[in-house]
C-alpha cells in the first residue's frame, strides 16, 4: 500500500470533506498533500499537480512562500491572537490602514471576521443595522442577482441563488428579492456585454422602484460570478448600480472576497466601474491564501450611525473568536507587501494574454459554448449544443472526465460543473499556462465524446 492509500484509508475513516458527495470517494481519489512549493502541490506518492485553481481561488503568490512564511513565524514568536474587543495589536492596525490606503475613497473602517460567509454575513447584518439606527425599521429585504454566490452561512446562503447549494435549505432562508443578472452568456446576437448589463439593468430598477422602501442593500459579486460558473458581466452595470442605489436610498454591498486582491486585472473588481461601494466585503486573497480572515470595509456615514452611547443600544455587537487574528493580519501585511515589491498587476496582464492565446483554440470546438476571461480568471463552458447553447444535464457531471484527466496530467482543475477554469496563483509561469490549457483541451475532449 502506497503512503496515498493509507493516509487515504486513514482520512476516510474519519474526515467529513466539504463540498463533496462522500460516497464519491469509493470511485474518485482522495489526494494527500505532503507540501506546496510555488504553484505546485506534491503528494505523498511524488505525484505533483499545478495548483490551476488557487485552493478555492485564496492563493495569490504560490505556496510556501518565502515572504509569507517569514512574516508568519516572527509574528508567532510575538503574539499569535488576543481578544480583539478592548484590546488591539501592531498587525490589525497596520493592516486597516493598508486596506483603507487602497480602498476606493470613502471606505475607511474596517470591521474582521474570519471567513468570506462571515464578511457576507457582517455586512448584511451591518446594513440592516444602520438603517434601524436611523429609524427605519422598514428597512429588512436584501436584493441580489440571479446566479449569485456569497457563502453557505444561513445569510449568505439566503442572498446566493446557486439552486444546488440553496434549494436544500431554501425553508430556513431569509426572504429575499433576486432579480434576473446581467451574465454576457445570455448576449442576443449582436449585442456586446455592456449592451446586455444595460438591458438587464431594467430589472434591477423596476426591483428597487417597487420595493425601494423595505430593501437594506443590493449585493454583488463584481464582474464575476465565480461559484455560479464564471460567468462575466460589463462594469456598465455596476456604475447604473451605483447611481440607482443612490437614488432609492439603498445601500450596495461589493462581495470582492473571490473577485478581489487583483483578480480581475485591477487590485478591486469596482475600479472598473470607479464605483465605490458601501460595504466592501474582502476575504480569500486578503492572507495570500494563508489564513482564514476576512474583512468589511464601509464608510463614516456608516460608523457614525452605530456610535453614540451605550445605553442606547445601539452598537454593532457581533464577534467571532478569530475576529483580526494576528498571525492571519501578519499574513495579509506580507501579501501586500508583495504587490507592493513588484509590478504583479503588469505582469498578471502579460499572464492574462498567455491565457487567452492559450484558450483561444477552444472556442471552435463543437462543444464549447464559450470561452470568456475577466484579468486572471479564464472559463471554458461545455455545451451540448454549441449554436443553441444547450447545457448538458447536470447528472452526467462531465466535468469530473476533466478533473481525473488533469490529475492524470499534473494539474489540479476542478470544474465548476460543465465550466472549467483557470484561477491561478500570480507566481504561475507562461509555459505552465499552456500545459494547463492544453489538459483542459484533452479533457474537454474526452468529457465530450459521447
Ligand atoms: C463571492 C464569494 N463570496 C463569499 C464566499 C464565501 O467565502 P468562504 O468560503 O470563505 O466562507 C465565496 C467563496 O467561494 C465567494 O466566492
């Protein structure tokens, strides 16, 4: 029995993975890592795999890096964690100040939590907050977009509409008002993706024109609706957003948490659309893919809704234990300090050019719907029908043909249903870009045979 077996054998007695259907694991491997270097995962038998998918879209500068690591352990010699109400440390400090710095103007506080569901959940709790402080109490639906994912906590759950992660718990589940998206999938011939946002917007406006009144905040992934299948949409939606949340008296709430730390070409998803949101929700990216934290930043306004005395009860209470753990804030310093050490936007976008040349070819196969990229995020979909765009059914998950091949082939993809994708981290080198391209291009093949 090879170390794989046994630890496999081992894990299997007594790990509940997640995300994962456990009687896959009778046919599908489990894959014991033994250590990451740069881009690449090892594991116990030497196989190594390109890690194509970031570990669920957190690593930004490769594992075991050298900066990270060293940050970490002198902070560990230091101060791992204390309670972070009535008592502070050099790294969260440090780190608000670095965040508010890049944040688009006017965000300028920064609350902590230690997952991305949390961030969701801080944000939409804070929102729902505010307008109760300013006598509003109306105020207590939430809007987001058809396809949407913000995390699989009751709240974020609630603003999602991925069917195979929702439905189940739809009964426990806030109510909440989810319009038809913005997705340039769904472009009528001849029309660009900003002429889709543009059309679609009208259901957005209709949506807060009718319920305006009793709606806290509209919630967004920024340009990518990356659990929903990568799906894309033009900034022009964002910007009409903006302007209408404004005008309803609505707040907007950005879920950066995937789509942040430079994914999409620039450092937040938003400048594309030089807005700025009311709650901007960071996570994933935010430690290199280190160390669970998370972040909410929001605005004066904001603040000062929730500061006046105790007594009046009217202070944002929640916590979580972790909340700004120092050796997760040493982490997120270290990664910042890394795009600050060299040119990683400029460099992402000659690496963003290699994708797309990669990827390119994939467009003229006869089971590929599509092929779409935003910065650092590129996205292959089958289809059953190429011109009518028909999906195939779920239920032949076509997509596991790819996984095992790429395992086969030194490359960790995991699609996302029938959409693969390439996330990698920024440290990943042209010619391991197109070994990942031409993988996928293999599997597609083979998951598309039949
Ligand atoms: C846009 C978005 N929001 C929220 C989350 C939830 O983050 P976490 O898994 O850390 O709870 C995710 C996770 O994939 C995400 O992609």
């Amino acid at each position: 029995m090879g170390k794989n077996d046994s630890l496999t054998a081992r894990d299997l007695a007594v790990v509940w993975h997640p995300c994962t259907q456990m009687k896959d694991h009778e046919h599908l491997p489990m894959i014991p890592i033994r250590r990451g270097q740069g881009v690449w995962l090892e594991d116990f038998d030497g196989n190594r795999y390109i890690d194509a998918v970031s570990s669920w879209w957190v690593n930004l500068f490769g594992h075991a890096n050298p900066h990270i690591n060293a940050a970490i352990s002198t902070q560990a010699a230091q101060l791992e964690h204390v309670i972070l109400a009535g008592f502070t440390h050099e790294p969260v400090i440090r780190l608000s100040e670095r965040l508010v710095e890049r944040a688009p103007s006017p965000l300028s506080r920064c609350f902590y939590a230690d997952s991305g569901s949390a961030a969701v959940e801080v944000a939409l709790k804070m929102s729902f907050h505010y307008w109760l402080n300013q006598a509003r109490p109306a105020k207590t639906r939430f809007i987001c977009l058809s396809n949407s994912y913000h995390g699989e906590t009751m709240g974020a759950l609630s603003v999602g509409d991925v069917a195979l992660y929702k439905e189940t718990y739809k009964p426990l589940l806030l109510d909440v008002i989810t319009v038809p998206g913005p997705d340039a999938f769904y472009a009528e011939p001849g029309e660009t993706p900003k002429d889709v946002a543009k059309r679609q917007f009208s259901h957005m406006q209709q949506a807060l024109e009718q319920h305006g009144e009793e709606v806290c905040a509209v919630i967004v992934e920024p340009l990518v609706q990356c659990a929903g299948g990568m799906r894309m949409y033009d900034p022009e939606y964002l910007r009409l957003l903006r302007q209408a949340c404004d005008q309803y008296g609505v707040h907007l709430i950005a879920d950066e948490i995937a789509v942040g730390f430079g994914r999409t070409g620039t450092f937040f998803a938003c400048e594309q659309a030089d807005v700025t949101p009311d709650f901007l929700c960071l996570s994933k990216g935010l430690t290199g893919g280190y160390l669970p934290l998370s972040v909410v930043l929001t605005h004066d306004q904001v603040y000062e809704a929730f500061y006046t005395e105790y007594e009046r009860l009217q202070a944002f209470l929640h916590s979580h234990s972790y909340t700004g753990n120092a050796l997760a804030c040493s982490a997120a310093l270290a990664t910042l300090d890394l795009f600050e050490a060299s040119p990683v936007l400029e460099r992402n976008r000659m690496l963003a050019d290699v994708m797309s040349e990669a990827l390119a070819p994939l467009k003229d196969h006869p089971h590929v719907g599509d092929v779409r990229q935003t910065g650092m995020i590129a996205a292959v979909e089958m289809v059953k029908d190429k011109l009518a765009k028909t999906p195939y059914p779920w239920q032949e998950r076509r997509g596991l043909k790819i996984y095992q091949h790429a395992l086969a082939n030194q490359a960790l993809l995991r699609p996302l249903g029938h959409v693969s994708y390439l996330m990698p981290p920024y440290v990943i080198e042209p010619e391991q870009i197109q070994h990942l391209a031409r993988v996928m291009a293999e599997g597609i093949d083979l998951a598309t045979r039949d």
